[in-house]
C-alpha cells in the first residue's frame, strides 16, 4: 500500500464524531423548515462540521418528514372539503 493511500485511510477513519448539540435542536413544522434544516446540514458537511453518516441519516430522514408532511397536508384539506359538501 502507498504512503497516500495509507494516510488516506488513516485520515478517513478519523472522521468528524461531533454530537450534535441538543440545545440547537431544531422545531420542524412544515416544509419550509424541512428546506432550512437541509440547507445547514450541507453547509455544515461542506464546512467539515457535520459527520456525513449524521449529515446521510438527516437527509433519509427528511425524505420520510417531506413525505409525512405531504399526507398531513392531504388529510387537512380533505377534511375541509367534507366539510364544505356535507354542508349543502
């Protein structure tokens, strides 16, 4: 093995393990805060301050948030429209 794929090795096995604070935790209620969240994660994984498995399991997990969010949206606007036919 080369001495650069050995230090490359080494230095990838030292990766960034910074928990995240718990006191920056973030309140996320609708897909706008989805965007923010997204947008400090990059900028955090690009600054070499996030660890990409936590900046990998925040995207996954937005994926399902995005999702969850959409469903909600759906069932809160079909209720109104229940609402307004059963009203005539």
């Amino acid at each position: 093995m080369s001495e650069q794929k050995r230090l490359a090795t080494q230095k990838g096995g030292k990766a960034i393990r910074k928990a995240a604070d718990p006191l920056s935790s973030l309140e996320i209620n609708d897909t706008k805060d989805v965007v923010k969240l997204l947008s400090t994660t990059i900028n955090e994984v690009r600054l070499g301050t996030a660890e990409i498995r936590v900046a990998n399991c925040i995207g996954y997990l937005s994926g399902h948030l995005l999702k969850a969010l959409e469903v909600a949206n759906l069932e809160e606007r079909i209720t109104q429209i229940e609402k307004i036919i059963l009203k005539t």
